[in-house]
C-alpha cells in the first residue's frame, strides 16, 4: 500500500480522535476520586504519600480500549488506497422507432425492397445504439406497438423478421398516427422528453401537425427516408415532404444509406443527453472504502470487555479453531444418514469401475441391499467366493431377493466352469468375471426393477426408516437367467469363439452401464462399432413426422397478425379514441 494514495471517504469522522486526550482526562481524574485517601490526606501531600501504580490488569484494559476507539473512528472515516471503475449515471433516454409496414414498402427502387432495407438498418441501430431505452411501432393504416420501451435491444430484434406488410390489418400511410402512437408510448413510461424516428417515403400536412404537437410536448421528430438515393424518385417517396416532417418536429432528416453514416448523422447512436461510455461523465473512477478490514481488529479488541478475566479468552480464540465444515456436518446426521451417504459414495465408485473401493463403501450397509451391492461389486472386481458370501448374507436378510439368487447362481456357474484348452488361469478368471454374470451381477448397483444387463441404476428408494427397501424380482425369471448360465457351463466350446463370445458380452456390459450412468438418454455405438441400421418400421415413422413438420405453415408474423387485429378491433368499436 502506497501511503502516498491514502484518501479518506469520510474525513470529518477524525475530528472524533481529538476526544482522547479529553477520555484519558477523566479518567485520571476519576482515578484519583476514587482513592479513599482523598477524604482524610490533603490533595497536596497525596503525590508524597501514595505510591501512584495502577494495577497492571486495568492498565492493559486501557491500552486496548484506546487502540480499539482509534481502529473504530479510521474505519468510520473510511481509507482507501486505490481506486475502482464505477458509472456515474446510466442514461434512460427513450427512442421509439416507427416502421413502415404499408404495401408501398415492398417497392425495389431500394434493392432487395424498401422493407428489406429498412429492417436491416434497425437492426443496426439496435446493434450499436449505446444506451437508452428503445420501442419499436409499426404503421400502415393504423399504428401499433411492436415492442415497448426497454432497455434490452435484444427484445427488440427478436421481431425483425415478422415484420411484414400482411401483419397489419388495414393499409395506409398514416405517420400522424403513429407519431401520436409513439408520444403515447413515451407519456406512459414516466418521460418528460424522448426521440422518435420515423422510417418512410412521404408525409401529409397532418403528418407535419402531429410532428409539430411532439416537439411541444418536449418529443422530438428525426425522419429516415428509405427510397432510392438516385435516379427519378419512384412513385411516392416524396423527399421534400420528409424534410419538413423533420424541421416541424424539431429533428434531422436522413436519407438511408448502405452504412451507418445516416444513423451518426441522425444521433440516436447515442441517447440525447448521454456522453459515448469511457468519458467523464459516463464512467469514473471512485475510491474503494477499505475501513471494513479495520472492525475484526476492533471486535478483537473489545472481545475482554464482556466479563473479568477475559485476557484468557483470546486463548479459546486459537484452541477452538474449526478444523472443518465437513465434520461439523457429521455431528448432525443420524446413522441412517450416514449409512444413506456411504451407500451413494459407493454408487458412484462403482459406475467409474472402481469395484474393489465400492465393495468397501456398501460394505459400512447392514442391510440386504447393501450386501447385494457389496455382491456385484465382489464379483466385478473378481472376487467371487467372497462375492456368494455377501450374496448369502442378503439372503439371509431378505430370503425371497430373487436378484441376489440369481446372481449367487451365475457367480456360482463362473466358478465351476473349466477354462477352455489353450488359456491360463488368470485369462479364466478374467473372462469368467465378465461372461458369467448375467443380470444385475454385471451391471450396476441394485435398483428397482432391475432388468437387463446393467441397466439397472442404483438404489435410491427408502423406507421410513432411512433404509433402502429392496424390489425383489420374480424367481421364474432369476431361475431362467440361472439355468441358462449352467446350462453354458456344460456346452464345450473352442478358445476362439469362446474370446469371440466374451468380447461381445463385454462390449454389451459397457453400452448398457454407459447408458444406465446417462440415466436414460438414447444407446449409442461403442468406438469401433458400426452404428445400428435403420429397420424400415423407424424409417416409415421417420419419414411420415417429416412430411407432417413440411405441412406446419411457416408463419413467424402470425403472433403479431392477430395482435394487431384485436388491437384494431377494440379501437373500432364505439367510444373508443384512435390514436
């Protein structure tokens, strides 16, 4: 830190230190009042017959009080020794655009059309406009709101390429109304002045009346003329009329161009009254208030002053330090909890393949779920005896778990099948880890409804007290898987189409956990794998929804039809003003 750039937010608050002297003053003074001695000796001969000593205690109760009355009044002042970007003000200022939909937009003296150029020179207003707050009306024979203030341009452009002659339901010219339109919109946003930017070819005298009520009313009037910048002016684009439509409404006029020169010209870039960002008055620099850092060191202080002795308190200080939220959190769980956290620890190891530290994490269960898990994760990781024993005691807890028999079974027919000629114990061990666990035991952790080959997810079902209850399948079904695992254990089989056999049930066990662990979302091909072919049911489906989205009507403007439509409806009926 730079003492050079120390400045204070609050300096008057350091008069506050003058008070010292005066505190320690009176306590000398009341020091000296309180000696019993001052009734019987006279106050001259008191300084040559008492021994002046204060005890050490209160002299340190002094010491801390002041150093703490002095942190307190540096941090009320507020120093600060650097300096951050803050903005002043942010600028508000209104614009509401007013947009030609009438049939002579479609005109192409203005290649691609007039609509086309026009649209796209809003988008680039709304683009690099630098803040304000932006509207969008839209005119024909009536004016109508598109989109009201807001500050977010984004909300704006969004109904850009809606914006189409047929939206609006009666055709006309009428940029009266929507100058009116647009005071209205301006009125009702709690402004006092605003911008509106009329896009057009030609104004009436009425035109030229409603431009001139705004600037009144403290609005002022800009025109765009979008036609073309060349040649014989088409029918109705009326350059003349536009430029006094401009100076009646206090404004400028612009012809459209192919950049943004018109959009600079016309200034509602940036919004009236505001500065481009980067300038002083749009952004500064405001010193950051560091007193808050000083009030630890003061509650430090002050810490004593609650109870006598307080001196071996700031000891507790340092003793009683925290040594973690985890295992504060610990402190209120109760055993289901706690048994319920290790359990979902264990899930996860297990789907990452970390079979030996899952077996460890369902082995903290006591229940029949638990040692089913404990059971799969054994038999993962090939440790099959160890793998029925759990499978046992699930069994016992829960005698009619049709998983945990048949898997017990298929554990069971990996054990006893002999390896194929030509291959090592370790290569059976392997193979048998994978082949001969069919069901849950290759898949994941137990769940409900297990299925298929490790389609099964996790258990995460609970009774009311806090334990997993288990969802035993059907033994008919666990019997076949069983059956069919014996029955493989007696086909003899060559080496060659036994690894053929393997690889494959391996390459199903990844694709199944992968989508059990993506909890449901659609199979895909492992690496290496051809993608599954289309059956010609799927195509025929497929097909038939893509012929059905041709035949949804492309309409985008369909929203802002009706809309208008309605709008237009109520301002018919009677009693009501147009605009």
């Amino acid at each position: 830190m730079d003492l050079g750039m120390l400045h204070w937010t609050r300096p008057l608050w350091l008069w506050a230190l003058l008070l010292l002297p005066l505190w320690a003053w009176l306590v000398a003074r009341r020091a000296r009042r309180a000696s019993v001695w001052h009734g019987v000796v006279d106050a001259h001969l008191l300084p040559h017959l008492l021994a002046n000593e204060v005890a050490p205690s209160r002299r340190w109760g002094r010491w801390l009080a002041t150093a703490a009355y002095v942190l307190a009044v540096i941090a009320l002042a507020g120093p600060g020794w650097r300096q951050v970007e803050q903005p002043l003000w942010r600028n508000q200022a209104p614009l509401v655009v007013a947009l030609d939909l009438s049939s002579a937009a479609l005109q192409r003296d203005v290649p691609p059309s007039r609509l086309a150029q026009a649209r796209h020179k809003l988008a680039r207003l709304l683009q690099q406009r630098t803040g304000g707050q932006v509207a969008l009306v839209a005119y024909a024979g009536d004016a109508f709101t598109v989109a009201p203030l807001t500050d977010d341009a984004a909300n704006v452009a969004v109904f850009l390429d809606a914006l189409a002659p047929d939206v609006m339901p009666v055709d006309g010219q009428r940029i009266d109304r929507a100058i009116v339109w647009s005071t209205k919109l301006v009125r009702q946003a709690g402004f006092s002045r605003g911008d509106i930017l009329v896009m057009g070819d030609h104004a009436t005298a009425a035109d030229v009346a409603a431009a001139t009520a705004a600037a009144a009313n403290g609005v002022r009037v800009s025109v765009l003329g979008v036609g073309a910048a060349a040649g014989p002016a088409p029918p109705g684009f009326d350059e003349a009329s536009l430029r006094r439509l401009a100076q009646a409404g206090g404004g400028t006029y612009q012809r459209i161009t192919v950049d943004d020169a018109d959009l600079h010209a016309l200034g509602v870039l940036a919004p009236r009254g505001a500065d481009a960002p980067g300038t002083a008055k749009g952004s500064g620099r405001h010193w950051a208030d560091e007193g808050y850092w000083l009030l630890p060191l003061v509650m430090l202080l002050v810490l004593p002053a609650f109870r006598r002795g307080a001196a071996a308190m700031l000891l507790v200080v340092g003793i009683g330090w925290p040594w973690g939220a985890v295992q504060a959190a610990e402190w209120w769980r109760r055993p289901d909890q706690a048994q319920h956290a290790a359990m979902e620890a264990a899930t996860q190891r297990y789907r990452r393949g970390d079979f030996e530290a899952a077996a460890q994490g369902f082995a903290q269960g006591d229940n029949a779920d638990a040692h089913y898990n404990r059971g799969n994760a054994l038999a993962k990781a090939g440790r099959y005896a160890e793998a029925i024993q759990a499978y046992d005691q699930a069994l016992r807890l829960a005698p009619g778990m049709g998983d945990a028999k048949a898997n017990r079974r298929a554990v069971q027919a990996v054990m006893q099948r002999k390896p194929p000629p030509g291959r090592n114990e370790g290569a059976q061990g392997q193979d048998g880890g994978q082949r001969g666990s069919p069901g849950n035991p290759s898949g994941s952790p137990r769940s409900t409804g297990a299925g298929e080959l490790g389609a099964a997810q996790p258990s995460s079902g609970r009774g009311a007290n806090g334990t997993s209850q288990p969802d035993h399948g059907t033994d008919d079904e666990r019997d076949g898987t069983g059956s069919t695992a014996e029955g493989e254990r007696e086909k003899p089989v060559d080496a060659a189409a036994q690894a053929q056999a393997d690889q494959a049930q391996r390459a199903r066990m990844q694709r199944a956990l992968a989508q059990g662990s993506r909890g449901g979302e659609p199979q895909r091909p492992a690496a290496g794998q051809a993608p599954r072919s289309e059956t010609p049911a799927e195509r025929e489906r497929r097909i038939a929804n893509e012929a059905a989205l041709r035949r949804v009507p492309d309409d985008p403007g369909g929203l802002l039809r009706a809309k208008f439509r309605l709008e237009h409806q109520r301002r018919l009926q009677p009693g009501t003003t147009p605009p």
